[in-house]
C-alpha cells in the first residue's frame, strides 16, 4: 500500500471496512440462531467475533478518514 495512488489507497481501506462490517452482521445473524436454538455457547462465540469485526471495521474507517483528511490537506497545500 506504501506506493498506491491516494485515492486507491483510501478505497481499499474503506473496502476491508466495509468487509469486515459485513462478517459483524453475518457473525450477528448465526448469534441470534444459535440464542433461539439455545446454544449459548455458539452464540456468545458469534457475538464475541461479531464485535471484533465491528472494531476492526471502525479502525479502517478511522485509517481511511484519516488518509483522506492528509490527501485533502497536501491538495490544499498544493494549491498555495
């Protein structure tokens, strides 16, 4: 990622964002299965990895608003 355009870069971080968004909602969903089956060791298991996703997912968007506010900055900068 070192030698990617900015915008790439801030695609890709958004990506793997909104990526692991996805296996929190799908970690969710086999949570609730599992609480209605009365499995609540499989659905505490899927609750735990659907709150990981969801810190992992918020760290990228941190990372990629982060990089996108540098990549607006150094344009601005440029500009003057």
């Amino acid at each position: 990622m070192l030698n990617q355009n900015p915008s790439d870069k801030i695609i890709d971080l958004r990506r793997k964002s909104a990526e692991y968004y996805q296996k929190a909602a799908w970690n969710q969903l086999l949570a609730l299965d599992n609480y209605r089956e009365n499995n609540f060791e499989a659905a505490e298991r899927f609750a735990q990895l659907s709150f990981e996703d969801q810190m992992y997912a918020s760290e990228y968007a941190e990372l990629a608003d982060a990089e996108s506010s540098l990549h607006i900055q150094s344009e601005l900068e440029e500009e003057y």
